[in-house]
C-alpha cells in the first residue's frame, strides 16, 4: 500500500513531555535496503481532557473496521 520495508527496517521512536498537556512524538525510519537514506518526522500532540483513549492496531495489515478491538 505504498509504504515499502525490508528486513533492515529500524523505526526510532522518541516522546518529549513539553509541559503538561503538550508532548512532542519524533520517529526516525532508517531502512537502508528500500531508502538513500533515514528519514524522520515530528508531531506535537496535545493532552484532551475528559476523552477516551482510542488504540490503533494494525493486524496483519487488517486496518478496516471489523478488525478493530473495542465495541
């Protein structure tokens, strides 16, 4: 589905707390066998009050619906 991995796949995963309520989540991608070089991205999230936490699993590669746990 247009996201190629190899075997030599190493995902890098770092969370900073900024401050209460704000955290910063960076991910570095290094597979040499499929990328020149690693790559990496970051996304800032933000603490939502009074919500449930809603968990994403990949299940084989299964992300539609029916594959979901929960209700």
């Amino acid at each position: 589905m247009g996201h190629p991995t190899s075997e030599a796949l190493h995902v890098t995963e770092r969370f900073r707390r900024r401050d209460f309520g704000h955290m910063e989540l960076h991910i570095t991608i290094d597979d040499p066998k499929v990328f020149t070089k690693a790559w990496s991205a970051t996304e800032d999230l933000e603490l939502v009050p009074n919500t449930e936490l809603i968990e994403f699993v990949c299940n084989e590669n299964e992300q539609d619906v029916k594959h979901m746990p929960g209700k």
